[in-house]
C-alpha cells in the first residue's frame, strides 16, 4: 500500500487483491483486553522498524457470494431486464424486501441515492425560488438533487465533533424562502435529528433525510430514513449495502411514496397515465438481483461494524488527539460506512496530518482523509450566480448573501484535521484485525517526537 495520497478508489483495487473475508464476521470472538504492543516506542517502521501489521490486507468490497451471482445469472437468463417488464422482477421483489427493513409497505427504488433525493424534492413540489438548507460536508450528489430542480442549496456549518450539521447554524440561515432541511447522515451516523425536526416543526418546513450513507442506523428508537418526511439511500460500490449504482426512497407517508414513484417513472403514475414532470429515475433488473442477493447476510455485517466500531472506540479513548466522532444520544446503531476520528496535531507534536498518515500507513494500516474541501468551496457557487434563471428567480441581494454566507469556518476545519477508515469491508473484520489498527496508532502517538523527521 502506497503511504501517500491514499484515496477510497485506490483502498478498493488495493483490497481487490485480498481475501475474501468479509465471511470470518460470523466468527468475530467476545471482546477483550488489547494486548498491547509489546514495546509501543520501538522504532516506526517509516524509520527501518518492523511494521505493526506488514501487508495489511482487509475483507474485499463489494460483498459477493454465490447466491449474488447466481441472482444476476438468473435474472441474465430469464431475459426480464426492467423493472416495467414483470410485477415481479427483482426490483419490484427488492422494493418489497427493502420496505419490510423499515416496517411500511414500499419503497420506490432509482437508479442512484442521487436520483431518490431529487425525486423527493421534486415529489415535495420543491423548485424555482424556493430554498432548501443542507450540509457543505458530503458527496456533490445531496447539492445536484436540489440544483436539477431550480432550486437554491443553502448551507450551513458543521459540529466540530460530529461532522454534522449544525443545527444552530441551520436555524440562523432560514428565510422566507426556505421550504425544506436536508439533514446528512454523514459516515453512516444519523445526525442531531432532533433539533432538526424541532426546527422544521418551528418553521413548518419539509425535512428530506439524505440517508444515502447510513443504510439501518437507529436514532431514539427509529431507523433513520423515517424520521423526517422521506428518507434516500445509496447503493452505489462503496456502501455497506450496494449494486453498483441505485438508490431507494422510504416514507410514512404513502400519498408521497405514491407521487414519489410517478416522478422517479417519467411522471407515469401506477395507473399507466403521465401526469406530471419526472425524469426516467428506474432502478434496473440487474441491481436489484446484487441486492436481493445481498440481503440475506445485511443484518449480520451491520451488527459486526457496529461491534468492532465499539471495540475501536474503547480501545483508542485514552489517545489524545485522535478523537472519534461524536454519536449524538440516542443512536443506537450506526451504519459505520466510514469510521471517521478528528486528528488534532497539537497533541501529535505539532505534525501535520499529512505525517501521521504516512507514518500509520508504512505500520501496515492505511487511514486517509476524506473530503477535501467542502462543498461551498466548489465552482459551482460562482456558476449559479451566472446563470439567468437564478438570477431571476432570487434576485441580485439574495444571491450576494447566499455569497456572503459560504464562509463555513468549521466545515474547513473538519476537511483539514478527519482521519477515516473506509468501514464497509474493513469493519467486518476479526478482533484482531481491529488490535493491529489500535497497535499502529498506539505506536505511531508514543513516536509522535519522531513525525517531524518523516
């Protein structure tokens, strides 16, 4: 594994070589005691040492077995390759299945979490002048699902220590535009949902859940996804739950689920007549054939992230400076699609992050950062201030303040310091998978008087 510029694309063809462990989580034994290194101020390997965890390698993702393959052969053969063709194709068959996660009726499925949240935001009859407030702090995705439909992203800042919005913030950027709140689950942990919802309830706004990260998270006894007034989801490769690209819609409210399938089927309601506007959003045969094959073992990988999530935890709290993200009270299981810490240099000697990765990653145990730089730091905030339908539809002294307000201190903050282990593969691990990433990072703090030399 290469030290540097050590990206999630690269951790997956690095991983593609590895072993096929995602299996050994049914063997995950009882937690204990780490056995520490055996002298956790020897030499860094960086420095000629003996690495920690020599040619690391971590479960391979995406999860396949058989019975994934067999469901794709078996859908190749019997020729039904769109959701249009058969009541009871994969997708239909996945809808149904994904629903009973929840406890409702359906789901409505797309071809990406993108695609479910602009579905939503279309189904809410979201567009033109309105305003719909998000996070700076997560994939481009979240932002497009509100630009594809004329409306304005508004973002707030973050929590330092969730990586969350901050709810705070919110409330300070609501106009008498603003229709909606779209909360992210960012790594898969939900976020201050409560104070979302009070806020929301407060200005009677619409609260869209972009869950696309955190598939089967519990927050105050609820799956995320059915908090607000809809709930997106990801399946793309990296997720805990994938097929490639797909995304999926859950609500309680079953007139929007209802709307929500027209818009995602070119305004084509289930009654066969187009009755309004709606891109083709269809989720195809062969992604719900990965996914229903990818079902049967959903429950036990969660349960698995979640326990040596836990382990990681405790194992590393008395680490200053590598702190983990904070859980908002009351989640009660995380989706642990990335497992994220706050690296704060002033306890590693003042060495840059940069360093400590280098230095963690020549033990054998490859962490990287994560977002760059924030969305509000991207092109597209000048791009929109050009064009003329914005123009119109906001006005000059609104788009100067949407201008003004990209200033996200803490947003920056969290780009510069996260650390973050990418959780879907390397989380279903062993124990003592989890005891090496501990013991390099054990080591790597007690060599931190050595990270300026690297």
């Amino acid at each position: 594994m290469k030290p540097s510029n050590y990206s999630r694309r690269k951790f997956i063809a690095t991983t593609a070589t590895g072993s096929a462990a995602v299996a050994v989580s049914a063997s995950v034994p009882a937690f204990g005691n780490i056995t520490p290194v055996r002298n956790e101020s020897e030499k860094l390997a960086i420095l000629g040492g003996t690495p920690v965890a020599p040619e690391k390698k971590w479960p391979e993702w995406p999860y396949v077995d058989e019975r994934v393959v067999e469901e794709v052969v078996k859908t190749t053969r019997s020729g039904i390759w769109c959701r249009i063709q058969s009541p009871n194709g994969t997708v239909p068959t996945f809808e149904k299945e994904f629903a009973k996660l929840f406890g409702i009726k359906t789901s409505v499925s797309t071809g990406s979490g993108t695609q479910a949240l602009n579905t939503v935001v279309e189904a809410l009859g979201l567009g033109p002048g309105d305003e719909i407030i998000t996070s700076p702090y997560t994939d481009p995705g979240t932002i497009q699902s509100i630009l594809v439909s004329r409306a304005l992203p508004v973002m707030a800042d973050l929590d330092p220590e969730s990586f969350q919005l901050d709810p705070d913030d919110v409330e300070r950027k609501i106009t008498k535009n603003t229709r909606a709140l779209m909360p992210v689950h960012m790594m898969g942990q939900p976020c201050n949902l409560q104070r979302i919802m009070e806020i929301a309830k407060k200005h009677n706004l619409f609260v869209i859940e972009d869950s696309c990260q955190a598939i089967m998270a519990v927050y105050q006894g609820k799956k995320v996804g059915l908090i607000g007034d809809a709930g997106c989801f990801s399946f793309q490769t990296s997720k805990v739950f994938c097929c490639g690209e797909g995304g999926a819609i859950v609500s309680n409210n079953e007139e929007l689920m209802d709307k929500c399938y027209t818009v995602m089927n070119h305004g084509t309601a289930k009654s066969g007549r187009t009755t309004t506007i709606g891109s083709k959003y269809r989720m195809n045969e062969f992604e719900g054939a990965v996914l229903l094959g990818q079902m049967p073992g959903l429950r036990e990988r969660h349960e698995t992230r979640n326990r040596n999530a836990k382990y990681l935890t405790e194992q590393l709290k008395d680490i200053p400076g590598f702190r983990p993200q904070k859980l908002y009270e009351g989640t009660t299981e995380g989706s642990y699609y990335i497992y994220a810490w706050a690296y704060k240099k002033e306890h590693w000697n003042n060495a840059p992050r940069e360093k400590f990765l280098k230095a963690l990653a020549a033990e054998g145990i490859s962490l990287s950062p994560y977002i760059a730089n924030g969305l509000h730091r991207e092109p597209w905030t000048e791009h929109i201030l050009t064009l003329p339908e914005y123009k119109t539809m906001f006005g000059a002294a609104r788009l100067k303040k949407f201008k003004d307000e990209l200033n996200l201190p803490v947003c920056d903050q969290v780009c510069q310091e996260l650390a973050m282990l990418w959780a879907s593969g390397p989380l279903t691990a062993t124990t003592s998978d989890m005891d090496d990433l501990i013991k390099a990072v054990r080591k790597v703090y007690a060599n931190r008087d050595k990270l300026a030399s690297i």
